[in-house]
C-alpha cells in the first residue's frame, strides 16, 4: 500500500475503512502509519466488541488515540463526501453482530461508493444470508439491483 500511495503522489490517507476486525483487514494499517509514516485524517471502522480481542485489534486502537482518535463508528444510513466521491453506509445495524471473533465477519461495514458515475460495492467479509439483506435495502433505498457472482 505504501508504494502505491507514493506512486500516485498522496500526502496522507483521507479515509481509512477498516470493515471488520480481523487481522487479515486491519494489521497491515499499522506498518502504514508506525514504519512508513502516513498520516491518516479519518478512520471509519465497525461497531464491535473484537476491536479489543486480539493484540492486533488492541495495538490499532492504540494507535488511533496516539494519532489523535480512536476511530469513527460508521451507521447504516449514514452518506459521506470525502475526497470528491460519495459513501453510503450500508451495514452493520447498529448493536447486531456486536460480539466475538464469530460475529466480526457479518459486522464489516459494508458501503456504496460513487465516484465519476462509477458505483461500486464493497462488501468486506458478510456472510450470504446478511450480503441478500443488504442487496434488497440497497435495491429499495438507490435503485439498484445487485446480481449475484456466478460460482
């Protein structure tokens, strides 16, 4: 990540999403912050009881008071302008899957991105039945059917 954002010239990271809190989506935003030195403006992460359940998820936390913050939970329904594209939060309700390391896949922040006419999905890592719940309230409140992968 961190040759990519020098490749493109960036100054600092606008918005960080981190979906889940799982290693495997967050560690790496350590190195980007503590070994490379990027300034990070905002951080938007799930509403989770694991963020304090492993070393990882406590370093990070850490990190974020130390950088001035301890992250923004992001709500369904919420809309952001950052960085001249729109974001919808799509997911997790608000106190659902707020448990353990179980329930920390089906509390990724899910959110629809919309820049230069171009609208994307990013889904994290819900589970099927949740993904189906949020393409039919993403149907009914953007106008969009989401059509399933083929396998």
């Amino acid at each position: 990540m961190d040759e990519a954002l020098r490749s493109v010239k960036a100054k600092r990271i606008d918005v960080a999403i981190l979906s889940h809190p799982h290693d495997d989506h967050v560690e790496n935003l350590i190195a980007l912050v503590e070994e490379y030195h990027w300034p990070i403006e905002r951080v938007l992460l799930s509403d989770s009881a694991w963020w304090f359940g492993t070393a990882t998820n406590r370093r990070i936390r850490e990190l974020f008071a130390r950088e001035g913050g301890a992250g923004r939970v992001g709500r369904p329904g919420e809309r952001f302008d950052w960085g001249g594209g729109e974001w919808l939060i799509l997911n997790p309700p608000r106190g659902e899957f707020a448990g353990g390391a179980s329930e920390a896949a089906n509390v990724s922040i899910v959110y629809l991105l919309s820049f230069n006419g171009v609208r994307a999905l990013f889904t994290g890592d819900v589970e099927a039945t949740v993904g189906r719940r949020i393409a039919a309230e993403l149907k009914a409140i953007a106008d969009i059917s989401v059509a399933r992968r083929p396998e």
